[in-house]
C-alpha cells in the first residue's frame, strides 16, 4: 500500500528564512541542499532565491598550506568551491554585501611565505566583487603578504559608499611590498582594523566608532588619534619607539567617548603618559592571536624595543604600574578588567588595591605559575579588596586556577559578602582531543574537577540562585557534580 505524500507544512516566511539560511551554508558554493529545497514547492522556491538577505554574506576560507609538506608552492581553496558566487551577487541585489575572505597559515611560527606562492583564484574572485564595491557593507580580509600585494590593486577605487566595516589583516610575517599611493576608504567607515603598518592609508577618522590598529612610534599614534573623535572602542596592538631624533610632543591625547581599551604591552608603555581616557569603562591586556601586528609574528614572539634591548613583553609589575598611571591619570573608573593575556599576574593584587574600587567583572586565565595565581587570589579572599566586583570568569587552558585553593576561598568570601552575582568558569579544550591530568591518576579531568571540593561549593550557590557555570571541552561540572552527590533529604 503506498504511502500518501504530505503537503508541505506552511510555515511563516520568517522561519523559513532562519530555517534556509542555517541549511545553505556557502552561499557561493556548488550546494546540494538548495537545489532540493527550491524542489519542495513553488513557496519554498520563492522563498529561497526571492530573498536577497539569503545571499548576502559571501564567507571563502583558503588554507594556506604546502602541498608537499615542505614548499610554499602555492594555496589550496579549503571551501568546496565557489561555483555560485556570481548568481549569490545577483540573488543578493541590492541588499548590502557582508564579505569575508580568510586564509589559515599552517605556520605556527608565522614565516612569512615564500615570493613564489600564487593564488589565482582569489585574483578571480575579487575581479568579480569589485563590480559591486557600491553594496559593500563589510569587508574581512585574512591574506598573506604575497597575496595582499596582488589584491590590493582591486582597491583603487576612490570610495565604498557603502562600507561601515573594513579589517585587513597579514595572517604571515611583516610586511615588506610597498604600497601604491595614498588610498581612502568610504565616508561610512565606523570599525577599522588593520594589523600593520600603513602609512598612506587614510580614513575617516572623525567618524569611527572602533579602531584596531598599530603604529610605527607614538608620533603616528597621535597623528591618528587626535582626529579620533568619537571612538568608542579601541585596540592597539602596537606602537614603536620614539626614533632617537625625534622628539615627543607632550600634550595629552584625549578621547572622550572611549569606553572600551585594549592595548598591547608595547602600546602601554609607550602611551600611557600621552593618553586620558575620563569615560573608559573596560580595559583588557592585548592577546588576541589574528589581531597580532606585523611586527610581532616573527620568529622572536615580541619585538618590542624598550632601551635598546629586545623584550618579550613587559612585566607584571611594570605593565600594572603603567596601567594604574593610564587610569588615575584620566580619573577614569573602570567597571571590567581582563588580565587574560597579562604577562604573569604578580603585578595584579597592586592593580587592583588601586583601580579596583568601581571594578563589577574580573576577566583571568591560567597561564602563569600556580605561586602567581595563589598570590593574586589569596588578595580577593579580602572583601574589602574590589568591594564591588560581581562577576567572575575563570579562562583555562591549564588546571593551576581549578587547582589553587585560593579560588574557592575567594569565591567564598564575596558571596558570603553579598555581592558576588555570577561565576563562569571554562577549560578551554582542543576539538578532537582529551582531557586528561597530567599524573599518573587513570582518571579523566572531569572526573576529578567534578569530585572537587570547588565544584560542591559551586553546586551549593547555584542551588541558591547564583549564575555558576563550570565547563569543561563538552562538560558541564556542576552537572557531572550533582549526579555523584547523595540525597541527604
């Protein structure tokens, strides 16, 4: 007996657009899904190519990798293929285009590639999306020198009207073609990122909202910065030595509608007597690997120069004293700290004790010594200490923070002060891999965290109200905690 078909079930057009957009992946490749869902029904159709919102994101991830494991010879295209990228720009018209382009460097040194590499296709690719410069809203680069130098005559163009967001990044080593003339970008520019070194690249300034980008020495940063009036989020990710004859101008650099800081310790130590910051509300130590300036991905981690001399970073303890400079210098009250990427956390209890006392959210990691930890968190078992701090976030990739006693005492003593409204804490794991502790313990690490005397703490508050989370790569602790745990009534 045969089966009767059913009719497609009528859904708003609303949900089919979520439903579609989740089912077509690559808007610009070869898909399989969408011819069978343009063959549902003549309303599925519609609602398939009818839509140019649909087709405007245009993602291409290449992954530059050699073919032979030894030479750069040239770049494999990671995304399928990009078969449909000319009828995606006429589906998507006239809705503004959100383009993201990325090469992944299988380089963990960051060399720079070899002068021979050649990537015809993306030279196709950007032929075709220069003809629509005027719908470009958002435009991510990720490329390597050499292709950057073959693609960045595609920007000739005098203006994008339409672009709000432009990132231009070198996923090698520095920069060394030169560039073809001074070029501007569009007059609706509000996010700009680029992490090297452009001297003829000019923007407009006045009108950005979020800036990340290095300079040669804190004269180019003023250059730019002066004109920055209405930033309100910034990154710099370097800043070079002043030259030896040069000479530094000393009045304050002040930007009045920045809320959000980030800086590189290169950028610290060079601007922290120059700019005021009276407004800003969070501050975070630069380490975002993508974002790392030309400069820094070489084969010596940093090359910041500090007197001369080649450092990977400054200390704890100097960083922290530039920092709390910076801050009481603006009169500025943070609410958010992120010492993640910090070089080491002794110079944090003194940071703290003199810029905490408006702090609400503390932002750590555990990449430092256990004494490190143990010294930074035995100063929050004092509630007096940040008095105001409401949020914790715990970022793992180590187990010296689930391991240090001081966490749980600190954690205990805020709550018990009252104050404390949310504690997140995540081990940060690898797809694919394990979780293991480093002993000769058969047991698995989400086993011991959840038998842990932390985890029943953090049960215990989260049965009380308080936002806990405790994950682990795939696992939830407190859960795995709660299931070993005996009725008691």
């Amino acid at each position: 007996m045969a089966t009767p078909i059913s009719a497609p079930v009528k859904l708003p057009a609303e949900v089919l657009e979520n439903i579609f957009r989740l089912a077509i992946g690559n808007t610009v490749s070869a898909d399989p899904t969408r011819l069978a869902i343009s063959l549902v029904c003549k309303a599925w159709h519609r609602a398939l190519y009818g839509n140019p919102f649909l087709w405007s994101k245009i993602s291409l991830e290449f992954e530059c990798a050699p073919k032979d494991g030894r030479h750069w010879a040239d770049l494999a295209l990671k995304t399928p293929n990009w078969s449909f990228l000319r009828q995606a720009l006429n589906l998507s018209h006239p809705q503004l285009l959100d383009i993201d382009i990325r090469f992944f460097v299988d380089n963990p040194m960051f060399k720079r590639l070899d002068e021979c590499c050649q990537c015809p296709e993306i030279l196709d690719i950007f032929a075709i999306l220069r003809m629509h410069t005027v719908r470009w809203r958002s435009m991510v680069l990720q490329l390597p020198e050499v292709i950057i130098s073959d693609v960045w005559r595609f920007f000739t163009t005098p203006s994008f009207p339409a672009l709000e967001r432009f990132v231009l990044r070198t996923c090698d080593g520095a920069l060394y073609f030169g560039w073809p003339g001074e070029h501007t970008v569009g007059p609706q520019l509000r996010h700009l990122e680029i992490n090297f070194y452009a001297p003829v690249f000019v923007a407009p300034w006045a009108n950005l909202q979020i800036l990340c980008m290095g300079f040669e020495d804190p004269m180019d940063a003023r250059r730019v910065l002066v004109q920055t009036r209405n930033l309100t989020a910034l990154t710099i990710t370097h800043v070079g030595p002043t030259p030896k004859d040069g000479a530094i101008d000393p009045t304050f650099i002040t930007l009045g509608s920045l809320r959000e800081l980030c800086m590189e310790d290169c950028a610290l130590f060079q601007m922290h007597g120059l700019l005021r910051c009276p407004r800003l509300l969070s501050y975070k130590f630069f380490g975002q690997m993508e974002q790392n300036h030309h400069r820094h991905k070489v084969e010596i981690i940093c090359v910041t120069r500090y007197e001369n001399n080649f450092h990977h970073g400054l200390p704890s303890e100097q960083s922290a004293q530039c920092l709390i400079h910076l801050l009481q210098s603006s009169r500025a009250c943070i609410t958010a700290l992120d010492v993640s990427h910090m070089r080491g956390l002794s110079g944090l209890p003194a940071l703290l004790e003199h810029i905490g006392h408006d702090l609400k959210t503390l932002i750590v990691a555990d990449y430092w010594y256990p004494e490190d930890i143990n010294l930074a968190f035995s100063t929050l078992t004092d509630p007096t200490v940040v008095p105001q701090l409401s949020a914790l976030v715990l970022e793992t990739e180590d187990d010296n923070l689930s391991f240090s006693p001081y966490v749980e005492q600190a954690i205990t003593a805020r709550r018990q002060a009252g104050v404390l409204r949310r504690v997140y804490i995540e081990r940060r794991v690898e797809p694919g891999s394990d979780l293991v502790i480093e002993s000769a313990s058969s047991l698995k690490i989400q086993d011991v965290y959840a038998a842990s005397s932390l985890a029943t703490t953090l049960t215990g508050y989260r049965r009380e109200g308080l936002d806990v989370q405790w994950i682990a790569g795939p696992y939830d602790i407190l859960t795995l905690a709660r299931k070993g745990m005996v009725t008691r009534f």
